[in-house]
C-alpha cells in the first residue's frame, strides 16, 4: 500500500493562475502507469493545489486556519480543485489506470479544535475493487470557522495513518531535502538533526513548508520519502530515492 503525493507545484504552473504543466502531469501519469503495469496493487493519489486551489484560497482569504462563511467563496475554491482533478484523472485514465476521484469537500469535515476527520471506507472499498483512488487538496466544513482549507499534505498524513500504507511519497520540485549547500540528504529520523537547514517556524509549519512536511512524516509509523518528479518512477517501484523519512 502506497500513498502517493504529487506536489501542486509538480502538475501546474504556480506563478500562473489555473494554469496546468500538461508535460509534468503527463510524466507523473506515465510513471503512476507504468508502476501498475508492474503490479503495483493498492495505491492512492493525492494532489496538491497548486495554481488552482491556492489561488482561489488566496483570493478569498482562506488558508487551513482562516474560514469563510460565503458560499461563493467555498464553491470558487471547490471548483478550481475539481478542474485539476479533473485533469490528473484524465491523464491517468488515458493510460488505462482506474482512476476514480475522491473530493474531500464532501467527504471530510473538522471539529471544532480543527481535528480532521476522513471517513476511509470508500477508498478502501475502492482499493478492493481495484481502482486508485484520487483526492485533493480542497475546502471542507469546520466547526466553528464555516470553511477552512485541508492541505494535500495533511491528507497524506491521515490517509497513511487510516489505511495503515506500508510507503509515503511526496513528489516534489526538488530532489529531496536539501542540506546548506544544495546538496540531497539521504535521512532523516529526527527532526532537530535538521531543523537548522529547514526553519522550524510556526509560520513555516502552517504554509505547507518543508520543515511542516519533515515533522508530518516523522510523526508516521510508514517509511516516507520526499524526490523529484524524474524519481517517482524508481519510487513507485519500491526503491528509495531522494531523501528517506523513517
């Protein structure tokens, strides 16, 4: 079982509003493909928002703390995240990968101390059937706080957790993490070794940073890694590139 993360800066353009990299997402799909056709079983996708969902969110002044209470400003946000996906399962299902989508926004909520809670038993029905399932980043009902952003990092997290995944990748921009001079570090297996290279600030944490995505997956009992996009291949048939999170 493999949760998958591909990084929102991976399949768009970030600096251009909605707009796709076609050819990193077709890349991405290849790979995803190319795994199955190896005999990869149990797998689910997830993908960050990139362009679309940050832009939006930006827009509207929603962040994973900040809510709204406007409807239009949740069905923009929900909508940008639907288009994307709607893309990524498009580029996997002209690849005969059974890809089916789950949209959090009808399917998870938080409490009112911001707790998420993700019902599985649809994605784990899926993952019987034989299909990948494919979530997202998006907006999803918060008690308290109207709506509030659930980051696909955050996702990654729970869903490891839930559907207790053997591996945890994230498909990044960058090989890995990276050390002072640029350099990949191959471990991690506590986060003060490294805290000095990432930030540890809370500010950091909450923006979906590396230092919040190295504590996230140390907190894991799954092996994670954090590559590039030309390592998901290699990944995906179980070797260890970039930089190994245990």
């Amino acid at each position: 079982m493999i949760v998958l993360k591909l990084g929102g800066s991976v399949v768009t353009e970030k600096d251009r509003p909605e707009t796709l990299d076609g050819e990193a997402l077709g890349r991405a799909a290849d790979a995803i493909a190319a795994a199955i056709d190896g005999g990869l079983e149990d797998l689910v996708v997830v993908h960050g928002g990139g362009s679309f969902g940050h832009h939006n969110a930006s827009e509207h002044g929603v962040s994973t703390t900040e809510g709204t209470r406007d409807a239009t400003a949740v069905l923009d946000i929900h909508g940008a995240m639907k288009t994307l996906n709607q893309f990524v399962l498009g580029r996997l299902l002209e690849r005969d990968v059974q890809a089916l989508p789950v949209h959090p926004f009808s399917a998870a909520a938080r409490d009112d101390e911001g707790e998420l809670d993700l019902p599985t038993r649809q994605i784990e029905t899926m993952l019987a059937e034989g299909f990948v399932p494919v979530l997202h980043g998006d907006v999803i009902a918060h008690a308290g706080a109207g709506a509030t952003v659930v980051s696909g990092d955050e996702l990654v997290a729970d869903l490891a957790r839930t559907l207790e995944a053997d591996r945890v990748g994230l498909c990044s921009t960058v090989p890995g993490v990276l050390d002072e001079e640029d350099a990949v570090i191959d471990r991690i297996d506590e986060f003060d070794a490294v805290a000095a290279v990432l930030g540890a600030s809370d500010a950091t944490d909450v923006t979906g940073g590396m230092a919040g995505k190295v504590r996230t997956l140390l907190a894991l009992e799954a092996e994670a890694a954090i590559f590039g996009l030309e390592a998901l291949e290699p990944f995906l048939e179980g070797e260890n590139p970039g930089t190994t999170i245990d």
